[in-house]
C-alpha cells in the first residue's frame, strides 16, 4: 500500500517527463576558421548535438508539436554558409537560435574538424548551454 501512494503522490504532483532529441555524427563541409588556409577550400566537420526539451503534448498528426531534428540539421547548414572564422562563433550562434524556442531547456554541441591536424583524428570544441545561463 505503501508504494500505492508513493505513485500517487508523483502524479498528483504532475511531474513532467523531459525529452532528449539527438544529432549523432552529422558530418559536412564547411569553410570555417582563422588561418587563411583554412579559407581555401571547405573542411570536413563532425557535429553532434543533444537538446533537451520540456514535456508537451504530442500530437502524432502535427509536426510541429514535437523537436523536429531534420529542422536542427537545417539550422547548422544556414550558420554555416556564413563562413566563420572560429568553431565557437558558430556554436554560439547555432545554440542561441536553438533556446529560442520554448520548450527547449538545454543544448550541447560537440563540434570536431576532421582533417585539420595531422596525426590526429579530430579537433573541436564543445559546448554546454543553459537557457538560464545565456
């Protein structure tokens, strides 16, 4: 009986689930950094993304009441085509565009070049960021 009102006590409290969508490896290409040969020709990246979202109503009719991850992948290839000069420019901008919306709570980015540096198998960044910390 006890473990009864435990359960009930999470309900009557409505407490709400939280969602992760993911982008896992989504490589590309991009003019992106500093040194002028880095601006010759575009380099390949490897992006990863995590955003968590608040719980909402899903609606399996409505596109629109979920994260769609196919608009994430459209953001990351519209920052990209402005050719920064560094990753964290970028994932700066990508993330403030993505907590705009408002269901989302939190994004992390991961950001690697992949053909850069020699003998390496990638060089990035990544980045954590709150909405309450922006």
């Amino acid at each position: 009986m006890k473990n009864q009102s435990n359960i009930l006590e999470l309900f009557k409290n409505k407490i709400k689930s939280k969602e992760i969508i993911f982008i896992k490896n989504y490589t590309c290409k991009a003019i992106i950094g500093y040194h002028a040969f880095e601006r010759l020709k575009p380099q390949k990246l490897r992006i990863n993304v995590e955003i968590l979202n608040s719980s909402r109503k899903i609606n399996d009719r409505n596109i629109n009441s979920i994260i769609n991850y196919e608009e994430i992948i459209k953001k990351i290839n519209f920052f990209l085509k402005k050719k920064y000069n560094f990753l964290e420019s970028f994932a700066n901008d990508l993330i403030k565009n993505i907590l705009s919306h408002k269901n989302i709570i939190s994004v992390k980015i991961k950001i690697e070049k992949l053909t850069i540096i020699k003998n390496t198998e990638s060089v990035g960044i990544e980045f954590y960021k709150r909405k309450d910390h922006e």
